[in-house]
C-alpha cells in the first residue's frame, strides 16, 4: 500500500445501463470485477425522459439483491412532471434503493438555449428536496426494539437517504462564473444533499482549488473528486465535446504518439493514476471512477495506487 494512502479513503465506480443483449453481457461481466473489490457505491446512470429507466432500474436490483454494494441511482429534471418524479423516485425507494444522485440534467439533442426542456423540476435542488419529501411521506416513521426490553419498540423516523449531487471544477458549461458555480452547491447543500460527486477533470490543482473555493464559501458536505480513465484519442475527443473540458494538451499528444491499442491504454491509465495519487497525496479521503462500463482501466488505476491492497487487508482484518 501506497504510504501516502489515508486508511479510510475510499473507491466508487459510474455505470450506464447497457443499450444491447451484447452490451448486457459485458457490463455484467465488469460488474463481478467491480463488485469484488467492495467499493463504496456504484451508481448507474438514467437516460433524460426517462430513455433507460427499466434497464437501469433493472442494474440497480440486480447490484442491490445479489451483492453487498450500495447501489446508487441517477435522477433528472428532465422532461419530468413532479407526479412523473415522485414515481419514479418511489419506484425506486420500493425496489430498496436509497441512494440517489440529482442532477439537473442536459438538454436533449436538438434543444437550443432558453427550450424549457427541465418540466416541472429547474434545478437539482428541487430535485432534491422532492426526494426527502417522498421519502419521508413512504416512511415517515418506523418501530425498533428496545434491546434488554422483550417486546418493547421505540419510534424512530423512517430511513434516511443518500443523495448526492454534481459539482463541477472547471465550471458548469452553462454558467457564467465560478461563485455561480458555488452558490449553486450551496443550495444543493441547503436543500438537502450529503455528497457532491464532481465532473470529471484532468489536473488535480484543478480539483483542489475548487474544493478550496467551496469550503470557503460555506459548502461542509464531501465532495468526492470523479475521475476517468481515458484510454483512446477518440474517447477523449468524445469526452471533451460532451462536458466543454479544458482540452488536456499533455495527454492528448501522448495519446496520439501512441502506436497500438495498448500503449494508448497504458497511457490512460498512467495519467488517470498520477492524478488520483496527487489528489490522495493532497490528503483526499475517496476516488469516484468513470468505467465506461469496462473494469481493466479503473481497477488498474486503483491497484496503482495502493487502494485494493488496502481494502483487501481491510477485509481480511475485519
């Protein structure tokens, strides 16, 4: 193990629901390999309009009922009413799913600027305090036995959730400053959220001056710093037109210089594992992983810096 590793820091990992039979198989076949090596969570992804939801509801029961992962599911503003959102959100809830992620959500393709394309919801803060009060409507309130006392229950409010929410440390692409960007986590924080999950990003100073800026302005919630393993040119160029990233000119050109499919991954995963070792040599206490659905890339960036040693001495001590 790394020695610069804190002992509690943690691992969790991003899927998306698999869009064939094909794809299917092989997000299951990662899922073994993610699962085995016991992260915080897993989240899976949920399509605007609800354009995956039976098979990323199906995912989540799947993580939830056969292994001892959390299971965390993504929720958007997008397209939804707030009855179509109080649905889904106890859909969810029913099937044992208590960990969610809010997010605003993009436009649909095709939307220009100004579309009210959001429905009822126009932020993640609403999102997120629709998911408290659903909650708490479902189970306001439970009986617990009192231990020594045979028969004896004591009232307890009902189960809380976990809900996570997006922060972004290059800045959101439709915002216009950076204290936008912070009043923004601010209120996400007000409303409820626990965790902030962040974009992906490729330097860790980029990371840690955000962080810096949040504490200052009042934000206490962790903030977990998402990271990816970019493993090809053409995955990296996909990447940067969705999210409006500063191109990371260094590994673009390693990238590019590379002469097959393994030497480009190689250099992906090197340079998604110099940044997660800056960021727990900072003295950050977790890594978020973006899988693309593949476990070969982030189990090697987490084996490279000491995190499944560690979690495996964890297990084997408990």
């Amino acid at each position: 193990m790394n020695a610069s590793v804190r002992p509690e820091a943690t691992f969790s990992f991003e899927l998306y629901p698999p869009r064939t039979p094909a794809s299917a198989t092989a997000l299951y076949e990662s899922l073994t390999h993610l699962v085995a090596t016991d992260p915080q969570f897993i989240s899976v992804t949920y399509g605007a309009n609800g354009s995956s939801r039976d098979r990323s509801l199906e995912v989540l029961r799947h993580i939830l009922n056969n292994t001892a992962v959390q299971p965390m599911a993504h929720l958007t503003c997008v397209g939804s009413s707030y009855a179509e959102a109080s649905q889904l959100i106890r859909e969810f809830l029913d099937a044992g799913i208590t960990s969610f992620l809010a997010l605003r959500g993009d436009p649909p393709k095709g939307a220009h600027e100004g579309d009210n394309f959001l429905g009822d919801l126009g932020s993640a803060a609403e999102l997120v305090q629709l998911i408290h009060r659903v909650q708490v409507e479902r189970e306001p309130f439970s009986f617990h036995d009192v231990p020594g006392f045979p028969g004896a229950k004591r009232l307890r409010s009902g189960e809380k959730v976990t809900i996570a929410v997006a922060a972004f440390p290059n800045g959101h692409p439709r915002s216009r400053s950076v204290e936008q960007d912070l009043d923004t986590l601010l209120a996400k924080e007000a409303a409820g959220a626990n965790l902030a999950i962040t974009q992906l990003f490729f330097y860790a100073d980029q990371y840690l001056s955000f962080v810096e800026k949040a504490r200052a302005a009042g934000v206490t919630m962790r903030i977990l710093p998402g990271i990816m393993p970019v493993t090809t040119p053409r995955r990296l160029a996909r990447i940067l037109e969705l999210t409006d990233e500063p191109t990371p000119v260094d590994l673009e050109r390693s990238l590019a210089a590379a002469d097959t499919e393994e030497q480009q991954a190689a250099v992906g995963i090197e340079h998604a594992r110099s940044l997660a070792q800056e960021l727990l040599d900072a003295g950050e206490s977790g890594l978020h992983l973006y899988t693309f659905n593949q476990h070969e890339a982030p189990l090697a960036v987490l084996r490279g810096v000491g995190l499944l040693d560690q979690h495996t001495k964890q297990k084997e001590h408990a």
